[in-house]
C-alpha cells in the first residue's frame, strides 16, 4: 500500500479503523490484479474474511467497488473516477501536460506520458499511446519503484544525495545487482541532473527503450517528469535514441515553462 503511510490499526479505533480498513482493501486492487475475491482481499490486508465481506459490500452500495455475480469476485468501480476527478483536474502539471504529450506523440510516434513523485515512486498521471500496433504503455496510476526506469532517475536526481541513497538502500527503491549502471549513485545521479534527462535501454525490461526528463515550475523544483517509452527494437535505427531523447527534453522545456519556469532558474 505504497499511496500512504502505514499505519498501526491497533492504535486507532471505530470510524477511524474502519476508515483505513476500508482504504486498505481498495488498495488489494493493482494493474497485475484488478480482480480479487474475498479471501485474495483479506490475505493481502491482513483482515478476517467476514470483515472484508462486509467493507466489500458497504464499497459495492457506494460504486468504488463492482461484484461479477458470477464468480462472486470484486473489480474497482467507476465511483472512483468521480472521487478523483477533482485531484486530477486540480492536478496543474497534469493540466498543462496534456497538449505537449499529444503533440510529442504525434512527432515521434511513440507513447509520451507525464509521472510526478510521491517520495519513493513515480507514479503516471496521464499518457498518449503510439499509434503503433507494437507500443510501450502504462495505465495511468502505474508507479514505478526500479532505479533502472528512467522517470525514477530523473526524480531522485532532485534530491538531497543522502536522501537518494537512503531509498535505495533501504530498498524502497528497487535495484538489480548487475543493471548495468554505476555503482557510485551518487555520481551517477549527478550526471542526470547534469544532463536533465535519464535513459532506460533496456534495463528493466529486456525490450523497452524509455527516456524521461524532469518538469520544472516557476520555483524551478520537478513537479513531474516526461517520458517517451518505446520497444528496443524500433529504436537502433542511428539518431533515433537521440531524437527521442531531444523531443522528451523540448516537450518537458515547454511545459516547465508553461507553469511559470524561466532558464534562468536554478535546474
């Protein structure tokens, strides 16, 4: 449940433990398990079977959850889009990303999307798909954890380098053993600070090529990162790596600037 903090449930009582209970078992729900029966529920949050039943029901009559009464097992509901829909329209580098990402998209042909950090993870807020038939693509509220993806680089570029290593040592951020990265973090992340933009090549997954570059506001801090994800093997054509790499760094430029950021701040 990496959307807030954990919390010890035997130091808070009634409405609140129901609360957090019930928050709990939206969170059993991910991308890789959208369905989920009771017992899948309970055994991922740690709560009895008839206690999970009963928060699944309350969520079913509320619409944040839906029940196949066929297989008797539950899905996320549409309600949930409608308690968001204020954050996301509220959610001002999301709001000003859109037309940059549909015109990235339309110049490169792959998939551009914009992540913004919720201190371990980044986390899609919004993605225009390639055209293409074989593409690279994230459901929005993905989030990603591995310091081989380019859009966690970027963000732990921006911070404190102490604060950097502490995530990956105390494996909140995920990293493989041989990535075929530095070992020297530090450095390393310095580079991409240096560089403004980070390069997965197929370090955390065989067959995906992604880039991503940092979003800057009028204070000159990342508010979120742009992303230009596509297969390996459409990228080994000469010049290809470092159009994507050019239109993911002028895309990000543009909204910084949107949201009030000059060169001539610090970033």
């Amino acid at each position: 449940m990496a959307g807030r903090p954990k919390q010890d449930n035997s130091q808070v009582q009634g409405a609140a433990a129901s609360l957090l209970n019930g928050l709990a078992v939206l969170e059993a729900f991910s991308v890789q398990n959208p369905v989920l029966g009771v017992t899948e529920v309970a055994q991922r949050v740690g709560l009895h079977k008839s206690t999970v039943s009963r928060i699944l029901s309350g969520l079913t009559d509320a619409g944040y959850v839906q029940r196949d009464e066929e297989t008797g097992r539950y899905r996320l509901g549409l309600g949930l889009l409608a308690l968001s829909g204020p954050l996301l329209a509220d959610l001002d580098v999301r709001r000003a990303a859109v037309p940059y990402l549909e015109q990235l998209t339309a110049n490169t042909n792959e998939t551009s999307a914009i992540s913004v950090w919720n201190g371990a993870e980044a986390i899609v807020v919004e993605q225009v798909a390639s055209p293409h038939q074989v593409k690279h693509t994230a459901w929005i509220g993905t989030r990603y954890n591995k310091f081989e993806s380019s859009s966690v680089r970027v963000f732990l570029a921006e911070l404190p380098p102490a604060l950097a290593a502490d995530l990956v040592d105390s494996g909140r951020i995920l990293r493989a053993k041989d990535d075929g990265l530095p070992e020297d973090i530090a450095t390393h992340l310095k580079e991409v600070a240096h560089q403004a933009y980070a390069v997965n090549d197929g370090l955390s997954a065989e067959e995906e090529f992604g880039v991503s570059a940092p979003v800057r506001d009028y204070r000159g801090k990342a508010v979120g990162c742009i992303t230009v994800s596509a297969p390996r093997s459409r990228v080994q054509k000469e010049g290809v790596k470092d159009s994507l790499v050019q239109a993911a760094q002028q895309a990000a430029s543009e909204i910084s600037i949107r949201l009030g950021w000059s060169a001539s701040l610090p970033g």
